[in-house]
C-alpha cells in the first residue's frame, strides 16, 4: 500500500451516515436466508452483487428495500449489527452514528422491538468486544406518509434512551422536507437530535437544504453536496456550525460523480464535512476506502484528510469529553 493509503487506514476515525440496513453483505443475506428458509434468486453471493444494477436513488431503494427481505428476527439484526460493528472496529473506527429504518420493517410484519432489540444487544457486545463506540438515529421514509412517521415516532419513545436522533430518507423526489415539518417538531419535543438526508442532484436540492435549514431546523445535514450552488446558503450552514455527512463513493453511484471535487471545495470553503459510507454493502466501500477514494481522486493533502475526520469527531452526538478523547487520539496518531 502507498504511504497515504496506510495512513488513512491506520486513522482513528467516525462514521456519521450509515444505514445499517445497507451493510448487509450478499454472504450474510445468503445465511439468514437459510436459516429463515426464504428462497432468494440468486444461486451464490457473487451472483447477487452482480444483479446489483442501480444508477440512482430510486434503483438503488428497490434493491436496498428488497434486499432487507431476510432480516426476520431479533438475531438476523443483531447479526447485520454485530457484523458491521465488527468490520469497522477493523478500520479503526472508534465511533459510529447508525440510522435505522423501522418503518421499512414494521410494513412487513416485523415489530419494532423486534428490529431495535437486536441492533441494541449488537451495541453493548461490540462495545465489549472492539470498544466500539455507538449510536442509534432512527429515520423516516420520506416516501411513506407524515402519519405514518408519527407512528413510528410514538412507537420509538419506549426506547427513547436507545436513540440519540431522528433522520429522513428513503426517496426524496416529491417528499420535501416541510412534508415532515410536525413529526420533526414533536421528535425534538421528545428530546431527540434532528437531522435529514438532503440527497445530492435532486430535483429543488437547494430550496430543500433551505426548507432543512428554516423550517426545521435541522442539527446535521446528511449529504448536501448541492449547497455550494448556493453562496448564501453555504455562509448560512457555516454560521449555524451545521456538519455535512457526505458519501462519495455512494454519490458515484448514484449520480454520475463520487462529488470528490465538492468535498475538497467544501472544505476549502470552512464548511464542516465528513466522509461516510451510507450503504457499504451496496455502494462497495466502508471508510478507510471511501476516505482514500477521496484523497486520490481530489488529491487532497494529508492535513485534508485529517480535517474530514477532526469533523466527523467534532459533528458527532456524544458529549464534549468524548469527543476530545477521541480527537486527541487522532492527534497522537497524526503525530507518531
Ligand atoms: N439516500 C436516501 N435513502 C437511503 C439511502 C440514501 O443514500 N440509503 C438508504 N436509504
Ligand atoms: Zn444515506
């Protein structure tokens, strides 16, 4: 490996934008096929991820949607967890931020408990496992109703303290963010941390970033990359602090560029992003290959890398200590 690449994964790192629906890997969809005796129609694992056929958001959620088909039971998501956890602790991701999508499970007679049960008891052992440092954010599917998000909300807050945040996603195209505008404001009542997909080449990204912005009022951005289109746009996420949880090697296949370019010029510009993985199953690469894709294709220099990481540390939902333990071990490693 080039020098600059054993850095980058050698780096202790965060993960802001992960859905852990999207980590799960063809090998592991084969397993929990069998053992909840579903039929998939692939005859191997190779075979599946070459029937992975998507170059947009909406291709994409037709196979993310079908491929969670074999996620049953209390186990199957602790499984999913367990095994993402696992392979990034072997990044040196000491911190990972996970949406879930309950209500993409709940539509297919999946419980609640069921689905957050699992993905908790998966946290505590990869914390006594890896030491591993995580958290939940639950997200709504945009494309699914505000009453059923409310139900979702109502239904998450026995399990309010296994929750750090609530986001948006799912297909944007229609769905803006003022659709969601009352679940938010109740979410937040709850005490829970806001944040939204806002994907990149829609159809009205930018006015959509703006909705983000005013009308509610988001802590995070997930994605956002169509806001440099917006000078004013741009001042205004820098003087609320807002970070970006961007995906690169996602954005490459979802439009056609990894958006490399933008998040170097975001940096330049002193905005607050991040390198993410958002569905690593899918979109091949989980951090240490998503920060080293971006490095490469926008050459950044290694003080850029370090940035994109101080970020993810510096936007993350844990409490102040936390977040400069973690920095400092950055900054011993950076160091050495
Ligand atoms: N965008 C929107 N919805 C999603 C994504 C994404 O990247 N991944 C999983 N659900
Ligand atoms: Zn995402």
């Amino acid at each position: 490996m080039e020098e600059m690449e054993t850095f980058i994964a050698g780096m202790p790192k965060a993960e802001l934008h992960v859905h852990v629906e999207g980590t799960l890997e063809p090998e592991l969809k084969f397993d929990l096929a069998k053992r909840n005796q579903l039929d998939l129609p692939y005859k191997s694992a190779d075979e599946m991820r070459q029937a992975y056929d998507f170059d947009d958001l909406p291709s994409f959620l037709k196979i993310y949607y079908e491929g969670m088909s074999v996620l049953l039971t209390e186990q199957d998501f602790y499984d999913l967890t367990y095994a993402y956890l696992k392979k990034v602790h072997g990044q040196n991701v000491l911190y990972a931020e996970m949406f879930f999508d309950p209500q993409a499970h709940t539509v297919r007679g999946v419980s609640f408990e069921t689905v957050i049960n699992g993905i908790h008891r998966a946290q505590l052992d990869a914390r006594d496992a890896f030491g591993i440092k995580t958290q939940l954010i639950m997200c709504f599917l945009r494309d699914m109703t505000a009453e059923s998000a409310m139900e979702a909300l109502v239904q998450s807050l026995a399990y309010k303290d296994w929750i750090v945040g609530v986001g948006l996603d799912s297909d944007e195209a229609g769905n803006p963010p003022l659709k969601f505008k009352e679940v938010f404001e109740a979410a937040r009542e709850h005490g829970y941390l806001l944040t939204m997909h806002c994907d990149v080449d829609q159809k009205g990204s930018v006015a959509n970033i703006w909705q983000t912005l005013n009308d509610i009022k988001t802590d995070r951005i997930d994605h956002g990359v169509n806001a440099l289109e917006d000078q004013v746009l741009c001042d205004e996420i820098i003087k609320r602090n807002l970070t970006l949880t961007v995906c690169p090697i996602s954005n490459g296949y979802v439009t056609p560029s990894k958006k490399t370019a933008e998040i170097k010029a975001m940096l330049t510009r002193g905005m607050k992003v991040t390198v993410n993985s958002d569905d690593p199953a899918y979109f091949p690469g989980y951090m240490t290959e998503n920060l080293i894709a971006t490095q490469q294709e926008a050459n950044l220099t290694k003080d850029q890398v370090v940035q994109l990481v101080k970020n993810a540390f510096d936007g993350s939902w844990q409490q102040a200590e936390e977040i400069e333990a973690m920095t400092s071990k950055l900054s011993a490693y950076v160091a050495q």
